[in-house]
C-alpha cells in the first residue's frame, strides 16, 4: 500500500443516527463500502446534539424526545479516491450533509505495522 501523507482529501458525511440502508445502519453501510473500495480509513462520530435541514433539534439531554442524534462518518484518503467514491454516496445518502475539505495527513500508521500499512487486525481507525 502507498504511504498516505501530504495532501488528502476528508469525507464528512452526516446522517441521522437512526437512517437505515436495507436493514442495517446506514453509517454502517458507508463504513463497509468505503473499506471494500479500498480507502485509507474510515470512522464514525456520534454526536450529542445538533439540527440539519429538517431544522429539528436532535439531543441526547435526558429529558429530549429525540434519540435520531446526528452521526458523522469521516474518510481521509487521496482525492481520487475519495471522488471516486462519491457516486456509492449519491446512492446511499438521500438525506443528510455531505462535505469535502482538503487536508494534510501528517501521520498515518495502523497498530504494530509501518506508517502506511493497512491494519490486518481490523482495529484502525482515523
């Protein structure tokens, strides 16, 4: 595997906690179709409290009605790759906020192997 380092591109992608895709998470299925396509790593953020465009406050304070919390799945990899997985996004986000920033990879390096190495035991994450 190429070393990743020096210019990138990061994927945030926010959904609701509770958005599904075929019967399972749809955060889940982004983070499974972003490790099939081979890109450098992906992790998934829950947040506490936030809105989108439906304008609803979703919280996890106790007293909220709200457990949909917003979800943020963020991938860093070249940006070839990262664009080339985009068309996998059209498909599977329908509602949601997707957000494309350049960024520098400073380090990036799985447990016990050498920067740059896929993590074989499955446990790396950005």
């Amino acid at each position: 595997m190429t070393r990743l380092t020096g210019g990138a591109l990061r994927l945030t992608v926010l959904v609701g906690e509770n958005d599904i895709w075929h019967h399972r998470p749809l955060y889940t299925e982004i983070v499974h179709r972003a490790h099939a396509a081979g890109l450098a790593g992906a992790s998934v953020f829950r947040g506490i409290e936030g809105f989108g465009a439906s304008s609803l406050i979703h919280t996890s304070r106790l007293l909220s009605l709200s457990e949909d919390l917003p979800v943020a799945v963020v991938v860093v990899d070249t940006e070839e790759r990262v664009r080339a997985f985009l068309p996998q996004l059209d498909e599977l986000v329908t509602e949601g906020l997707v957000v494309l920033d350049e960024c520098q990879v400073i380090r990036y390096a799985g447990r016990g192997g050498n920067p740059g190495e896929p993590d074989t035991k499955g446990k790396n994450s950005l």
